[in-house]
C-alpha cells in the first residue's frame, strides 16, 4: 500500500507555530499536547515503530511543569512543545543505544542539546530509532525491527535518522532532532517530505561526544516547515564550553521571510566519485528541474554547474567514518552485540585509524578550497537529495557488507561531502514519484551559510505549502505479512 496524501484536504498535524499559538491562546496545555502525543506513539509503534523509548512518566512531568511556567508569565521558545530526539542522545538515567541491541550503561547526564531543549522549554517525548551506529541510510536492525515510511508502510522512512523522520512526518511530534554523518537528516527528511537541515558543524554541540566521526557527523533538525525547523535550530545551537568547533551565533529564525535578494544557483546533476555507480532516477531529475524552474520564477539565476569534488573524497570519508565506529564501540561497553557489517567497518576502521585518518583530516582545507571554488560564481549548489526513491524496508535485510555499500551508494552518493567539508546543507520536499513516495532536493552553501539556504527553502516553502501534504494514517493497523 502506498499512501498518496491528504492533497486536498485540510492537514491533521500542526506545526510548532501552531502548537505555541493554541498554547499561548489557552485553547490547549502542554499536558494535552503530550498526551496526544504519546498516544499516536503507543498507536503506531507496532506498526510505525519510530521509538527505540518512550519517556512517559518524564514527560508527563515536564509537561505539568511546563503549564505551570506559562501561567506564571515565563516565556520560552518551545515551551510546552512535544519534541522527540534520537536514540545516539544522551538523556540521564536513559541507555544511549544508538540502534544497538544489548545491555548498555544509563546515561548519567543529558547531553549539552538536550539540556538547551529543557531550557527552551521543549517536553521530550522519547527517543526514536535509528539504524546501528547511525552507518546505513535504513532504519532497521535486530534491536528494534523496522521502521516504516508513513507516507508508504512497504518503506523505509530512510536514515540514519528514521525514526526522527516517521515520527514527525506522521505527525507523532511536530519535530524532533537527528544527526547526520553523510546524509542522515537530509535523506530520511527527502523519502518523508520533511525539511531536514544539516547545521555548520559545531552549530549544535555533540558535548559529551567530542567529535562524533572524527568530524563528520553533527546534529540537525527535521520538522514539516522551514519556520519549525529554524525555531528548533536556534533553540539547540550552541556550545558547550569543550566542543572542538564553535562557529559564530546566529539566530536562524530572522531568516524566514528575509529574501536575500537575487541569488546565482548552480543545478548540479554530477554525483561524486565513489567506488560504486549510481543514476538519477528520471522522476527525481524532473523533480529536481521543476524546482529549478520555480527558483528562476522566485527571480534567481539558475545554471548547469558542479562542485569540483575530484577523486578522493571516499578516501578521506572511509577513514573517518569507519574509525568512528571504534570510538562509540568503546562508549557502549562490553555487552553490546553488532551486525555482522558493523564488524566488517569496524575492522576497517582498525587498519585506517593511524596514518590514513591523520591525512585524511588534513586534507580537508584542500577540500574546502577546491569544492568551495564554485562558491566564487554562485551563492548556492542545487542538487538532488538522493539518487533514488526510498527502497523497501527489508531491502537490505540479507545483505553483507559489500552488498549493502554498493545499494547505499546507488541510492544515496550525494550528501556525505557536506559533512567532510563541515557545511551547511538543507533538504526540502520536491514532490512525489508516480507511485506517490517523496522526493527530496538539498541546497547547499559554504561555511555558516544557514541564514542564506533557509531564507531560499522559505521561497521555495512559499509556493509549494509542503506541510498542507500529509501521509494517509495507516499506523495503527496492521502491517501485512507480505510486507513485513
């Protein structure tokens, strides 16, 4: 079954905006928002399965807690908003599993983010699924099961950062965090017709990981509007005082509704070298065309032209990625089970972990100098999210780990630079395959080029009203055997 969406019709899911309007109007408490919340969850997680924990008790508190500020006169930017964060967050006295199976130690303290969410007043919900170790664009595993797509129960939602994507994308959450070290945000946020934004690095603090993937992997958001989704950034931007990268404050909401004038958009259709191929599927070509034509209409000059990524780019992300994997094996403890490919990349991690990573994070001045010269002739790279649609949820079940890398390629091979290069990148909807499963494009900028890339998704968001396209609720039915 494929869900087409509520094309016409009125959307069942608000937004953040929304949700502090009912709130601020006293036409709703943070109370019933919560529970809404955690009754979608407990619905749909047979079916849906976005939630590796559901934080029930904690939450209802916070929710309470939160009623009792509002009518004391506090303000604060997420105040009473129900918000889901995924399973690589510490949370005190919650496991950290980050998509693992096995017995692993109760964070003592809440992660540097989840502490600015409590400040900013957010109720968090639960912590949500994601593929092991964050390392596949799936979601799914022996720990959990699978996580489905809600605009398409046969699906996977994507990953790493999946089960953030489902639960917002049906509407458990209005938005929630991920985390992305070649893709993970924006590619769950392209196959469930989110806005996923890959932040600067450093822009959310990783605190108490130091430099997740030894520099790849940051945090982001995922929400349904480019509003929610600034809101929630600047709400968790920030450093703590022992994060390694600290780029400059800026607040992410001024930027929505702040046309930056006429931009120069280079449409880049040219995937980087990897060691497997890939094609453009020829719907998200179209796609990715028609949003290039509606950006020539919004008064901006679009032209062919790709990032110059050269050759090495997979040399210098496979040691940095794989090493990565040894650092969080260390964190999780002894009595935790991996995949048989986790081992496999973990074995690789060992043998590139000495002087192939050290080259490898040296050369990345070179790469920002050669990828960045593009950014001499225009201000933002348009290019697809993914190479193709989202593949079915078992697709990569059976597997090994040659097998797995060359289908993770194939269908995403596009968005892990971003992340060696540290920049800012954002994915928003572009429509819907014939068979109605989302499509995603992603713009892209230099180094805190934030405010630039969600003042154009606003434009783009302006035209479009992607949140008025919600999946058809099928979560809290059965999932047919044959498509299990």
């Amino acid at each position: 079954m494929t869900a087409h969406g509520s094309l016409g019709r009125p959307p069942r899911f608000p937004t953040i905006g929304e949700q502090l309007y009912q709130l601020a109007s006293g036409t709703v408490t943070s109370a019933e928002l919560v529970r809404r919340s955690l009754r979608a969850i407990t619905a749909s997680q047979s079916t849906l399965n976005a939630f590796r924990v559901v934080l029930t008790e904690s939450a209802l508190a916070e929710a309470a807690d939160a009623d009792r500020r509002r009518a004391a006169g506090e303000q604060a930017p997420l105040l009473g908003i129900p918000i889901a964060v995924k399973d690589d967050v510490d949370i005190a006295g919650v496991p950290t599993s980050f998509g693992t199976a096995g017995r692993i130690r109760p964070a003592t303290e809440d992660a540097e983010m989840v502490r600015r969410l409590r400040e900013a007043g957010a109720v968090i919900v639960g912590k949500t699924n994601c593929c092991e170790l964050g390392q596949w664009p799936f979601t799914s595993g022996p720990a959990f099961g699978h996580t489905r797509n809600p605009w398409s129960r046969k699906h996977t939602p994507g990953g790493s950062s999946g089960g953030s994507a489902a639960a917002v994308a049906a509407g458990l959450v209005p938005a929630a965090i991920g985390s992305d070290g070649a893709g993970s945000v924006r590619v769950p946020a392209a196959w469930t017709h989110l806005v996923g934004i890959k932040p600067q690095r450093g822009r959310i603090s990783t605190w108490p990981v130091h430099d997740p993937f030894n520099g790849i992997t940051v945090n982001g958001v995922l929400a349904r509007t480019v509003a929610d989704a600034a809101l929630l950034l600047d709400a968790v931007s920030g450093n703590h005082e022992d994060d390694p990268f600290k780029p400059p404050p800026v607040l992410m909401s001024d930027s929505v509704g702040a046309a930056q004038g006429p931009l120069k958009i280079a449409l880049s259709t040219r995937f980087p070298f990897t060691f497997f191929g890939a094609k453009l599927h020829p719907e998200i070509r179209v796609a990715l065309s028609g949003v290039a034509e509606q950006l020539g209409m919004l008064g901006h000059t679009v032209m062919a032209g790709n990032p110059n990524y050269g050759l090495r780019l997979p040399l210098t992300f496979l040691p940095r990625s794989t090493a990565g994997l040894l650092d969080w094996a260390e964190r999780l403890g002894e009595d935790v089970t991996f995949d048989p490919r986790t081992e496999s990349n973990m074995r690789i991690g060992r043998l590139l972990s000495g002087s192939m990573l050290r080259h490898a994070r040296a050369s990345e001045p070179r790469l920002h100098r050669r990828v960045g010269e593009i950014f001499r002739s225009v201000d933002v790279v348009l290019a697809p999210t993914t190479a193709q649609p989202p593949p079915p949820a078992r697709r990569f079940d059976s597997l090994g780990p040659m097998g797995t890398d060359r289908a993770m390629i194939a269908a995403c091979p596009v968005t892990f630079p971003w992340n060696l290069l540290g920049w800012p990148s954002i994915s928003v909807p572009a429509g819907f395959t014939s068979d109605g499963l989302p499509i995603g494009v992603q713009l892209m900028g230099p180094a805190n080029s934030e405010p630039l890339l969600i003042s154009l998704a606003a434009e783009l968001e302006a035209i479009n009203g992607w949140a008025n396209k919600q999946p058809e609720i099928w979560w809290n039915t059965p999932v047919p055997t044959d498509h299990q």
